[in-house]
C-alpha cells in the first residue's frame, strides 16, 4: 500500500512546497492548516506519518503531538515535527511531548525526505507489523446476487482444511448480510454493530471476541440482514478502522464486499492484497463487469495487484454467453467458470453447509478448489516474503 503523509502547517506555501517534494517519492499527501483538523484527520485517514509545524492558530504542536500519542488509535503513528522554531528548549519539548524527529525550517528537500523514509522505515508499529503480515483477499460482485459470499466462504474452508491457518472472512456489506440466514449460525454481534461505534472504541480484541467460529473452519465477522442498516455504508471511517483492526487477527482475511456499496470504496480495497471479481455468464452482468475492471485498473489492480475474474452460473448454458464470449466482451480473461449446480446448492442450504463441502469430486467442487489453488498459492508467496524479510532484519 502507498504510504500516506498528513502535513499540519497554516502556511499555504509551505504546504505546498512539502507537498511536492513527497508526491515525487510516490507519497500520498493529505494536508491541515490546524491542530483540530490534524487530531480529526490522524483518526479518519489513519497516515503513515505526521509533519507538524508547531506554530498554529488553535492548538500548538506540541499540544497535538501529545493528544495523539494517548489516543490508542493515533499513538504509533510517527510523529515529524518541522519548525522554524529552533532553540534547544524547543526540541526538547518536542521530543517530551512525543515527537520522533525534530526538523528545523529553512532545509533542503532532499534531507526532509531522507528523514520522512527513515521514519517509515523504522517507525512500524508493533500493530502494523501484525497487520502487514496479514495477506488480504477482497471479493467483489458485478451485480447483486452472482455469488460473492459463496466464493468467500468456500475459499476460506478449503484453505483452512489444507494448510491448518486461521482464516477470517468479513462481511462488508451492511444491511445484505447472508451468513446468519445460510448457516443457522447467530451472531453475538455483527458488522452494523461496530460501525453504530466511535473511532475510539473499535479494538481488535473486543471483534475477536465476538467472532463466530465456524465447525467447518473459518472464523466469520457476519453482516446483519436487516435492510435498515443499509444506512451504515457511510460509515466509512468506522468501516476503515475495522478492517485495520481485523487485519491483525489472521493471517489470511478474506474481505466480502458484494455488490460494493461503499461512498468512498477506495478507501477500503486499498488494504486487499489482491481482488476476485465474481460475474456471471449474462450480457447486462459482463457488462457491468467490465466497467468494473476499468474502475478498479485505477486503484493498481491488475497491474501491480492481481485482479481475477470468475463467472458463477446459475442457469443452463444453453442460454449463457460462453467463456469465449465472456473474455471478447471483457477484454479480460475469466479465471474460472463455476457451473449452475442448483440440486447442490438446495442441499448445501438445508444442511448450512458450503456448497464446496457437499461433495468432493463433483464439477463444482473442483472449480472452488482450483480458485483456491490460486488463491493458496499466492498467500503462500506472500508468507515467504513477509519470512524472508523478517529473517533478514535479525
């Protein structure tokens, strides 16, 4: 992910000039011209690093830098204040009040930027380790009703039956949950829950506490069914943070977003590793899907993120466009093509099952496991790189 710098300054062209000098390194910059704005923003935007200026209208620096080192939320986000104040008994106060560098204006931009990527480097959170370590898979629907929650929890068992992890999958997707209703499973508490809190009270351990573990493997995070919480896809800071704090309790999280319904959903398909869009074999819905792959393009996938399209049927391919056909009309290829199974599906509902789960050697199961494979086979290079690295820095 690209890392993200919150600059605090009242000087418009210094905020500029700094601006510049970060986007060049590939940074993404967001900008406050106050102490009130930067405490808002540190919550809301979650930065990778902090440039403040200590001179400002409302509160002084030295005063945020302490507000946000005793927020939980904000306290392990490095801290790089740069000043034209540069007495002694400044930074001395800078660095009392919890600063992790003190930076003197005027100063060339090539030793601010080498300071800022020293500070990146180094100032990784216990936390945010944990959450790096943690490969993201975010399952997107082209339309309402192809198959997104299917492909989520099918992939989360068979992963977690042929290599032992833990796996959580989430339902992003408020008011249009399906879990409860398909697996006669009720929830203690359910996404809709946490996104009615405050910042301050979303926490990893109080979500893990509520999770629903499964008896066939996955750990799950349901969404609620009902239509009135439809309301809450504009939490999206609290959606934000969730799946932050998510992200630190398995090493694998499979994010299930449906038909995506978020205002801003950037914000959150930003934390995944890679994308499934799930389709299916009907002219309007390849359509969609392919508006959908020109959309996402833009947020890296397909390009430095694996982006993977996979059709779901679910009716007789007599009257479905072919896999050919899908891919002219996509200009994309179809990873997998899963098969109308309606007897099964009918049998896995009544037994709250997945469909993958009812039988071994059939069409269908073979096509989940092979999207699985993929899937598998990707985390599994992601776990020897987070390894390699970590064995490295010893």
């Amino acid at each position: 992910m690209i890392n993200k710098i919150l600059i605090v300054d009242d000087e418009v062209e210094t905020l500029r000039l700094i601006s510049i000098a970060l986007q060049r390194q590939g940074l993404q910059i967001i900008t406050a011209n106050n102490g009130t704005q930067a405490l808002d923003l540190a919550i809301t935007e979650n930065p990778s690093l902090i440039i403040l200026d200590i001179m400002m209208p409302d509160i002084s620096g030295f005063e945020v830098v302490k507000r946000l080192k005793k927020n939980k939320n904000t306290a392990d986000i490095p801290v790089l204040i740069f000043s034209a104040r540069n007495q002694l008994d400044d930074k001395v106060t800078g660095y009392e009040s919890g600063a992790d560098d003190y930076l003197t204006k005027p100063i060339h931009p090539a030793e601010l930027v080498s300071r800022v990527k020293t500070l990146l480097e180094k100032n990784l959170s216990p936390d945010k380790k944990e959450e790096s370590k943690t490969y993201t898979v975010g399952v997107v629907g082209a339309a309402g009703g192809v198959g997104t929650s299917t492909i989520a929890i099918n992939i989360a068992c068979n992963i977690t039956r042929q290599i032992h992890t833990r796996v959580l999958v989430a339902e992003m997707t408020p008011g249009h949950g399906s879990f409860e209703h398909f697996y006669g499973t009720e929830a203690k508490k359910t996404l809709e829950d946490y996104l009615k809190l405050s910042l301050e009270d979303i926490n990893a351990k109080e979500i893990q506490n509520q999770l629903i573990h499964t008896n066939f493997g996955p750990y799950v995070l349901p969404a609620s069914g009902e239509l009135e919480n439809i309301q809450f896809n504009r939490s999206i800071e609290q959606a934000e943070l969730i799946v932050r704090e998510i992200k630190t309790l398995a090493p694998l999280l499979i994010l299930d977003f449906g038909q995506l319904c978020w205002a801003d959903y950037p914000r959150l398909l930003n934390y995944c590793n890679e994308l499934i869009i799930v389709t299916s074999p009907l002219p309007g819905i390849i359509s969609k899907t392919s508006d959908l792959i020109s959309q996402l393009s833009l947020l890296e996938f397909d390009s430095t993120k694996p982006l993977n399209v996979v059709s779901v049927s679910h009716a007789r391919s007599s009257i479905s466009l072919t896999m050919q056909e899908m891919e002219d009309r996509l200009h994309h290829t179809i990873s997998h093509v899963i098969p109308a199974a309606p007897e099964q599906a009918y049998q896995a509902e009544l037994a709250h099952r997945p469909i993958g789960m009812m039988r071994s050697n059939d069409l269908i199961s073979q096509q989940i496991a092979n999207v699985t494979s993929k899937v598998l086979a990707r985390f599994k290079e992601f776990t020897d790189t987070i390894s390699g690295q970590s064995k490295s820095a010893l």
